[in-house]
C-alpha cells in the first residue's frame, strides 16, 4: 500500500513539472542605436539595481502600489550587466586624446506599468559623472536623475523589452549631451 501511496506520489510530482511552461529569456537590443554622439568618452564604471530590480523576472507595475513579475520571461543576465552593456554600446568606444568620464548610479525604475490605455515603459537611472581616475568617493561633476517612459506595442515582453531598449537610448543621448557640457 506504501509503494502505491508513494509510486502515485511521485508520478503527480512529475506530471506537475512535465506542464511548466519553459523560461524564455530576454536582453536589451544592443545594437548601438547612433543617436547619442558624445564629445567625450564615456565608460559606465558600475551600474546598481534597487533591490526589487535585482530578480530576474521582468518587473510590472499593476498600480502606485502593487508590483508582480512575469511567471516566465526573465532577463537573460543580471540588470545591472544589460544596462551598462547597452549603455557603453551606445556610447561607443573610446578615442583617443578626448576626456574620459565614468558614469556610475542606480536603476531606480525599469519596468512595465499597466495602464486603463495599454501598456507603457519606464526607465529611472539615478547617474553620477565623474573624472575616470577619480573613484567613487570623489565629489562628482553631475549627479542627476533621468527618466524617461513610452507606450509599448503590445502586452507581452517582447514589446516591453523593446521599448525599455528605446528608453536606454533616449538616456543616452540626454547622458552624452549632459557630459559634453562639463
């Protein structure tokens, strides 16, 4: 009786596992998007998530105060890595003879929200500027919050991936200018 108990046990346990849909796993579009044109060399020295960012799940914003994650559709590395990547590839690589600049910060927002009228994006990077050489704890040349958000094409995380890839663009163009002007 044991050894059926068990046997029907362990075959229930299987078929649950047997029916998970599998992960897919998601990153930016690291294809430079061109548009930022920086006068200076810019490096991202180190990128942060706050701590409801640091999952690998795709974060959604259901209201102001509830927050869920997609049951399946992950990064595909952690936050921080995808963010600096995109962002050094769209800054491109250094030349020689002009002013390097490291940018470090915190990813305060990266997520989808839900909204009455479809689905929107929004990216939050709280950056400091600072000379290459000088480390962290250096008095900065701009410390500044940028933000930026867009509708999404659809409700799913292939849009919303793509248009968080849009934002980091945006950003970068807005980075790049700031650090031109220091």
């Amino acid at each position: 009786m044991k050894r059926h108990v068990l046997l029907l046990t362990t075959l229930a346990l299987l078929a649950g596992c047997a029916s998970a849909p599998p992960t897919r796993y998601y990153t930016l579009d690291m294809t430079a998007s061109g548009r930022a044109e920086p006068v200076v060399n810019l490096t991202v020295d180190r990128i942060r998530p706050t701590e409801a960012l640091a999952r690998k799940q795709i974060l959604v914003k259901k209201s102001p105060t509830e927050i869920e994650y997609y049951a399946v559709d992950e990064w595909a590395a952690g936050l921080d890595e995808l963010v600096a990547e995109k962002l050094a590839a769209e800054f491109g690589p250094k030349e020689e003879g002009r002013k390097t600049i490291a940018v470090s910060g915190t990813i305060l927002a990266f997520e989808q929200l839900d909204r009455p009228d479809g689905v929107e994006v929004r990216v939050k990077l709280d950056l400091a500027l600072r000379e290459e050489n000088d480390g962290q704890y250096a008095d900065p040349l701009l410390e500044k919050t940028y933000e930026t958000g867009q509708p999404a094409a659809g409700p799913n995380a292939v849009a919303v991936v793509t248009a968080l890839s849009k934002c980091l663009e945006e950003i970068a163009v807005q980075l790049a200018a700031d650090a031109g002007a220091l």
